[in-house]
C-alpha cells in the first residue's frame, strides 16, 4: 500500500506490505509525533490509527509556546 503524506508544502509516500499506524509513518518520516496532527478527509485521526490500504494524510504542524 501507499500513503501519501503531505507536510510542510512538500509530499512525501511511504510504502508498507502491512498494516502501518500513523506513529510507524511519523518514524519513518522522521517527524516527531508530538508536534503535528494527522488529517485524513478533513478529520483529525489518532496517531494509533491503522493504515490498511492506499491514502492520503495531511500533517499540519501544532503550535506551542508560552
């Protein structure tokens, strides 16, 4: 299967023969799983989610600060 991930202006696609979770891709990718929310079809999905066939995420970056 592919994902296809979009953060930051850029898309990157991430291949997997199993079922992947949304932490496993933010490993891959080297994105720290704190910092962003994934958004699949306008809806924010738990980084535990399970990815079992073809899609498309949207990252978008969680701001802090104090």
């Amino acid at each position: 299967m592919r994902i296809r991930v979009k953060h930051e202006g850029s898309e990157d696609v991430v291949e997997s023969s199993e079922p992947i979770s949304i932490n496993d891709i933010l490993g891959r990718l080297g994105i720290p799983p704190s910092t962003v929310l994934a958004v699949h079809e306008e809806k924010i999905v738990p980084h535990t989610s399970m990815i079992n066939g073809d899609l498309e995420l949207e990252l978008v970056i969680v701001s802090s600060g104090g």
